[in-house]
C-alpha cells in the first residue's frame, strides 16, 4: 500500500488526534517527530512520545499503545518531500 503525504505540522497534528483517541493515551505527547530518508519499510519521519505528567512506571504501562499508533500512522503517512 501506497503512503499518503502530508505536511510535517499536519502529520504532527494527526498523530497528536490519534494519540488521544487511543484509551490510556490521552496525556500522551508527541516529543519529536524526525523526518530522514526513508528506512526499511519506506517511511520517512519517526516519532519519540512520551507521558510527561505520570510516573516512569506508569507511562510504561500504556507505552505500547501509544507505539502502536505510531505504527499504524507511520505505516499510511509519509512527509512531504523537502519539508
């Protein structure tokens, strides 16, 4: 399947919705997002998220469902070339 592209402030904002619709991802933020040549898969940006406002064990508790929306958006999205 083919990406679709978007605009590095619109992917941001993207993400951001996604995270915040996942539960236990609310409080979620996005604390980079990288755009690189594309990897293995073809992607072309990264994302670091973190949970700011919680405990290291906590946060750890809904960390992987907060990768899993990484995921899925970096499987459908790329950024726009020269953003």
């Amino acid at each position: 399947m083919a990406r679709l592209t978007k605009p590095l402030s619109e992917l941001k904002r993207l993400l951001n919705f996604c995270l915040r619709q996942e539960p236990g991802c609310q409080d979620c933020q996005l604390h980079a997002l990288c755009v690189h040549r594309p990897d293995h898969t073809g992607c072309n940006w990264s994302a670091e998220v973190d949970f700011p406002e919680r405990t290291e064990a906590d946060a750890v508790r809904n960390l992987r469902q907060a990768r899993r929306v990484v995921m899925l958006v970096r499987e459908r999205y790329n950024v726009v070339a020269g953003a």
